[in-house]
C-alpha cells in the first residue's frame, strides 16, 4: 500500500465514484479512475497509483512525493 492521498467524490452526472490523486494532478489528467461503489473506487486508484509509479520508474521520471499530514 502507497501513502498517497486519494479523494473519492460521488458524481451524480456520472453515476460512479471519481478519484482524484493530489500529487499526481499536474503530471495525470484527473480523476483517473472511478468505481460503482465506494471500495471499487479506492481498489481502482489503488491500481492506477501503483500503475503510475512502476511506469515512471520504467521510465527513469522523477516521482512525486507523498504528501503528509502533520496534526499539530
């Protein structure tokens, strides 16, 4: 499992749950995936992370870094 961050919103125009990846947005047009259900839409960005990064490293790209919360 990454440590990258993963916004799921419903859309009502799609009928699906669209993921958004924060550190990916200026490098992959977004959302990159979605799902019927809440749980298919995180297992598919899930994949689409995991996709990304193995292609970038492949590729010799430099690879974004996860973003952290720090609770103060």
């Amino acid at each position: 499992m990454t440590q990258y961050s993963m916004i799921v919103q419903w859309s009502e125009e799609d009928q699906l749950f669209l993921v958004t990846i924060p550190e990916f947005s200026n490098l992959v047009i977004m959302p990159c995936t979605h799902g019927k259900t809440r749980e298919e839409a995180i297992r598919h960005g899930e994949e689409v992370i995991e996709m990304y990064l193995e292609a970038w490293k492949a590729e010799g790209e430099s690879i974004p870094e996860p973003s952290l919360l720090k609770i103060a």
